[in-house]
C-alpha cells in the first residue's frame, strides 16, 4: 500500500487484526491506539479510513451490536422455522425490539414451512408491517427472493439452533458453503461464541454475517433497554402512545390505557403484549451498574 489514504469497509477481525475491503483490495491492518485510549474498538461493518497502513478513522456508525461486535447494520434476519424448533415468540420479540431500538429493519424468514403452520407468524408478524418471507428449496424463486432483499445491504441472519440458517446460506450463495461450516464451529457453541465477527460477500451483492443462534447467548448482550423506552420499540403500539388515562402508564394492564384496549380489541396482537409485559418486568429488575 502507497502512502495515499483510503477507505473501506472491515470484513473481518480476529485477535486485533481487521481486514478491510476497499475498492483496490483487501487490506490486513492493525488500528491506531488512539481508539483504545478512547474505548472505542472499530468492528466489523464499520467505514474505516486507512493511513500509513493502519486505520486512522472510524466513520459515524448508523447502530451498533455490543456481542458479536457488529456496527451499520441494514437489517436484521430472523430464521424461524415451524417446527423442530417450533417458534419462541417471547425471544423472537425481544430480538424484534433490539431492532427496533438500534433502527435495524426486522426481516422474518420462514423454514420448514412444508412441516408445520406457518399462518401465526404471518398474522403477528406480517400484520404490524414486518416482511415475512417463506423459502421451500423445491421453488427456486422462494430463495431469489431472499437473495433480492439481502442484495446492497448489510445483513445478519439470526435465529434458533436448527432452525437452518446454515442451509439457506448455502442456497442464498453455494460459495460461501466452506464459510457456513466454519461459521457453526467459530459461532455456534461453547466460550468463543461471540469473539469472531466476519461478513461475507455475497454473488449478487451485499454482505452477510452469522450470529450464534437464540439457545447460545442472553439478547441483553445485544443491548439493554429500558423499561421506559420498550414501548417505542413494539410498533404497533405507536398509534396508542401518549393517549392513556395516565401520563406514567406502563401499558401493563392499567384503567385508561389505550394499549391495553386495543389488545382486548384485537388490533394488537395478544402474544406481542404478553411478550412486553414479561419484558417491562425484567426490566424493571434490571440494576442500574447493569444499565451503564
């Protein structure tokens, strides 16, 4: 590399190493200590500018994931099969709402819906304005379909173990099949869970990257919200928010509220309050070392 500056994206890092993509190539580089001083770490997703072969500059992040260090997602995949294992609707919405919270398009896609019923997760999710895809490997255009939505954006696929994440990677982009094996090994299991971030290239544009499924890690390790903010992050709730009796009310199960109301009156989805209240209380429990 000439003295020139240049910029790129991180692609991957491991143990303080970042390789960063840049219109010339891929450069492997350390980052300048002035970051540590700081406690920043540049992570993978982040705009970099490199100088004198090292990264000088981390750009304005869009959002960032606290495990794996994940920064500028677009959206967020949720891989949710019908069956084996069937849909945990209270994870599921703690996900959504971290989404929501960080401004990360949800994306829903549905496995194994040849097994089971896939109609609840349409009627939640697909209900409050949600993209809800189905692949079925039989139908070709299922899997374009998945390539289309990911195509220019960086992704993350998310979702319970063995809900074949894996396998739509490989249908999405039979190249990365050597990476999808590495990715269950380095991200599916045991301590090392959430230390290696990579995002892949994909044939037709974009980039994904692999996130251990739901069983392995807390969604707090994504981040936290508070109890007072959660609201905001169920969307359907928007259009009762800041109509109830009580200006402090917690949408639980309070007289006056407008939330609980429209529960009772069909137009938000009962497993999607049930999901808020259960969150609101853990919440509620939450130190506040623990908030910092």
């Amino acid at each position: 590399m000439n003295g020139a500056d240049t910029s790129g994206i991180i692609i991957k890092c491991l143990g303080g190493l970042y390789s960063v993509e840049s219109p010339d190539g891929i450069y492997e580089c350390r980052a300048r200590g002035v970051f540590r001083n700081k406690g920043i770490s540049p992570a993978v997703g982040d705009t970099v500018t490199i100088s004198g072969g090292v990264i000088s500059e981390i750009a304005d992040r869009r959002n960032y994931i606290i495990r794996p260090p994940l920064a500028n997602l677009d959206q967020l995949i949720f891989i949710v099969s019908t069956v084996s294992p069937p849909p945990n609707y209270l994870i599921l919405d703690k996900f959504i709402a971290i989404a929501e919270y960080k401004n990360i398009t949800p994306v829903m896609i549905i496995t194994k819906a040849d097994l089971g019923d896939s109609s609840p997760i349409h009627e939640i999710y697909g209900s409050i304005g949600i993209e809800v895809l189905e692949v079925d490997y039989s139908r070709p255009e299922t899997i374009q379909a998945v390539r289309d939505i990911l195509r220019g954006r960086i992704s993350a696929f998310t979702g319970n173990s063995g809900a074949g994440k894996s396998t739509l990677l490989n249908a999405v982009d039979p190249t990365l099949n050597i990476a999808t094996g590495e990715i269950s090994r380095k991200l599916g299991r045991g301590r090392h869970t959430t230390r290696h971030a990579e995002l892949y290239k994909l044939a037709e544009g974009g980039y994904i990257a692999d996130t251990p499924g739901f069983s392995t890690f807390e969604t707090n390790r994504y981040d936290i919200i508070r109890k007072d903010e959660l609201a905001g992050c169920f969307r359907e709730f928007a259009d009762y928010l800041g109509d109830c009796r009580f200006r402090d009310c917690a949408h639980l199960c309070e007289k006056g509220c407008k939330v609980v109301e429209a529960v009772e009156a069909g137009k938000i989805h009962k497993s999607r309050h049930e999901s808020y209240c259960t969150m609101y209380e853990e919440a509620k429990q939450l130190k506040e070392w623990e908030l910092k």
